[in-house]
C-alpha cells in the first residue's frame, strides 16, 4: 500500500512539472513574433526611410544649393576609374600628347591633343611643341566639349575622338575646371572661361586652319555660350555643332530623369529649377542661338532618354528664325530603332560623311 501511493505521489508531481513546462513553452511560442509579421515590421520602416528621404531632398536642396550644382555638374564621378589621364595611349590613342593650359590663376586644365589618324606614325615620339605646329597645316580643327560626369577618358567620348580623327581632323579634349585632372570648382562662367581660352590658345597656333567647337549635353550649352561671348569680341566661330541638346538648363532638369521622380511633388519649381537659376546654372541654348551667326548642325537621337528630342527641334526652329537661312542651319536626327540613346550617336556608320559634309560647307 505504501509503494502504491508514493507511486501516486510521484505521477502527480510529474504531471504538473509536464503542465507548467507546458504551459510555460504555449507563453514563449505566443510572445515570439512569426516571421511574417517580423518582415512586415522592416518593410514598413523601409518605407518610412524611403519617406523621409524623398521629402527632405527638395528642402536639403534649397537649403544647401551646392547639392544641387554637384548633381548638375556631377564632376566628383570621375569615371572610368584607374585611368591615367597622362598618359592617353593607355587608351589606344597613341597619336595624342597630353598637357595642361593655365586658363586663370589657380585653374590648370588638363587637355588631350589628337592630330589625324594619318599622321599616326609622324607623331611617335613627338615632343609637345610638334604637335602645337601642327595645327597651323591647315586641317580642320574640332573643340570637343563633353558633358556633365566623368572625364574625357570616357569610353564614349574616346570613341569620338577617334573617329574625328579617323576622318583627318585634330581633336582638342578638355577637362573643365573640376573634371577629371584639372584644378578649381565648375561654374558656368568658369566652364566658359576655361572654353574661350583654349579656343584663343588655338587660334593663336591654327593659322587659317577652320576651328569648330562640338559640344556634347551640357557642353553643348559651354560651346554656344562661348561663340555668343566671341561674337561680343566681334569674332564669329566658324562653325558649332551641339550632339544632345537641351533648350536650357531649366527645362533639360524639369525632363531629365532624376526629376521624373519630383516633378509631381509640391514646389518641385521652385526646390529644384528656381535654385538653379538662382545660383547662376543657366546654360541658355535657346536664348544663345538667337545671337550666333556660326553655320550650325544639330545631331540628335530619336531615343535620346536623357534630353528628349522635341528640344533639339525648338532649337533648330529658334537657330532658322534667328539666322534666316536654311543654309546655316541643319539638324540630322538618328532613328530610335538604332539603340544610340543620349552618348552613342559616334558609332553611327554615317556619321563621318556628315561630319565632312558639313566642314566642307565651313570652307571659304
């Protein structure tokens, strides 16, 4: 009998230590979180960062209007990278000298120098006072000015100037102030400056040999502000050819693809394109064109996704009005169906012949 009920004693206690482990693991199980509802937690603060951000961007941008000149200029993202912009045969263009003008005090620019492709073998071992001489041979003479972003080692903007070359023209590249390997901080008037003097530094060298000034995006409006400031110093470029061109700065942000995501938000004029303006990021393509007397091509792709292509036809109606003649102005649109987007128009198989075309028009 007494085995019996300590047996009974022992079942007892046993089965209330299994109760309270039991009811002890229904409370943890209970208080710790699914994996769902954990998931649901970080989605919903991800999107409230994601909030904060977009609505603070317009205010940091008004606030702080240097944000604003960085992403128009974007000359912190010196792309490619690991590129040595000394040393330009690194990138297969081992007919070109490297050098540095002084366009004012305090600003070295650095600048590449391609002579045609025909003179390849001429040019190894060339010292820099050759390559100078060798602008006043006649040949035609183009002034690239690139971009906003990365340097003019850019894949595309090499491939340019090889086929510029290809054709038999010197090709001068610069880095703005800022860019790739030259001194200083971007501003417009600075990009201008530092545009003006190199095409002086090369008028002083190409004797009656034509110059042209190419500008590319946001160089296009460098290239027209620096023949309108040419015309004011009664000199007429001999000819400008702008690739991707806006009407100005104000409307080539208000469709660019970064104001895609504000132009809907409340004040998006006044955050984004009023501070613009305000701080002197102008660029006035249209305004400009109404003022040069330079023969003018305008290229410009159908696809273009970063400048649409309706601007570069605003400004081809604007350059006819203002120059009254047909003559003086062209405009070559590439198909959308060719893939050229906003930088790829120098791969068009055609384009060489139309680049001659409209040189030999310069001629006189």
């Amino acid at each position: 009998i007494k085995r019996l009920r300590m047996r009974k004693r022992t079942g007892d206690r046993d089965s209330k230590k299994q109760k309270t482990a039991g009811d002890e693991a229904g409370v943890s199980s209970s208080a710790q979180p699914r994996p769902s509802s954990r998931l649901l937690w970080w989605v919903k603060r991800g999107l409230l960062v994601v909030c904060v951000i977009y609505v603070s961007v317009p205010f940091m941008m008004r606030l702080f209007p240097d944000i604003i000149k960085h992403l128009v200029y974007s000359h912190r993202v010196r792309v490619p990278f690991f590129v040595n912009l000394s040393q330009p045969a690194d990138l297969y263009l081992n007919h070109t000298v490297n050098m540095y003008l002084k366009s004012e005090q305090g600003i070295s620019l650095g600048v590449w120098h391609t002579v045609p492709e025909s003179q390849w073998k001429e040019a190894q071992g060339k010292d820099l006072e050759w390559y100078q001489d060798s602008l006043g041979a006649g040949i035609p003479i183009i002034i690239y000015l690139h971009g906003n972003g990365g340097t003019r080692a850019a894949s595309h903007r090499v491939g340019l100037v090889r086929v510029l070359s290809a054709i038999g023209y010197h090709v001068l590249a610069l880095d703005y102030r800022g860019f790739g390997d030259s001194t200083g901080e971007p501003t417009e008037v600075g990009l201008t400056t530092d545009t003006l003097y190199l095409y002086q530094w090369v008028k002083a060298r190409s004797g009656s040999s034509l110059v042209v000034l190419w500008g590319h995006s946001l160089g296009t409006g460098v290239a027209t502000n620096t023949a309108v400031k040419l015309i004011e110093q009664g000199i007429v470029v001999d000819g400008v050819i702008i690739e991707g061109a806006y009407t100005n700065i104000r409307q080539g942000g208000a469709h660019h693809p970064f104001g895609w995501f504000y132009w809907k938000f409340p004040g998006f004029e006044y955050f984004f394109l009023d501070t613009m303006a305000e701080n002197n990021v102008i660029f006035p393509n249209d305004e400009n064109l109404k003022r040069m007397r330079s023969r003018l091509l305008i290229l410009h792709a159908e696809d273009d996704h970063i400048v649409p292509i309706h601007m570069a036809q605003q400004l081809y109606e604007i350059a006819q009005s203002a120059q009254n003649s047909g003559n003086q102005v062209k405009m070559i649109p590439f198909s959308g169906s060719l893939g050229y987007h906003h930088n790829g128009l120098y791969k068009d198989p055609h384009l060489p012949d139309i680049i001659r075309e409209f040189v030999h028009t310069l001629a006189p």
